[in-house]
C-alpha cells in the first residue's frame, strides 16, 4: 500500500514540476517563495528531487513507527497533491 502511494507522490511531483515549467513559461508565477528562488536560479529539479526524497524517507521512517497513520497521512497527501495538480491544470487551460 505504501509503495503504491509513494509511487503515486512522485508521479504528482513530476506532473506538478511540469506544469510549474509550463505556467513560467506562459507568464504565470510560482507563489512559493522557495520554489520561486530554486527556480530563478536554474535548481528546481533538484529542489523537487531533493523534497520527493526527503519526504518519501520521512513516511518509511513512520511506516516503521505506525503504519496506518503512515498510510492514512499517504492517502491524504495524495488527495491534496491531485488537487494541486488538477487546479494547477485547470489554470493552464
């Protein structure tokens, strides 16, 4: 269950990431004032990968403390993330 929802968190990071690409190059703005930074110096990709990393190891690490809130906090990151990008999607279009 755990693989499954860290598979689906980096697939909407790497969604999310292009989409911010997309948007920054139609004229839009990141609002997140760190994101904005990584990417006005050319590191978001890093920054992203760095974040997806750091998250996934940070559920492992509770997945082995208690796994149902581990999959329980998953699910509910996974519902906010498809809503960022759906959102995100939306506004593009």
């Amino acid at each position: 269950m755990v693989l499954i929802f860290s598979s689906i968190f980096v697939g909407l990071n790497i969604l999310d990431l292009v989409e911010t690409k997309v948007a920054l190059a139609n004229g839009f703005i990141e609002l997140n004032p760190i994101a904005n930074f990584m990417f006005s110096i050319g590191f978001a990709e890093i920054f992203k990968a760095v974040t997806t990393i750091t998250v996934l190891l940070c559920f492992y690490f509770l997945y082995k403390i208690n796994s149902q809130l581990a999959i329980g906090l998953s699910f509910i990151l996974s519902i906010f993330l498809s809503s960022l990008v759906i959102w995100n999607w939306i506004q593009l279009f």
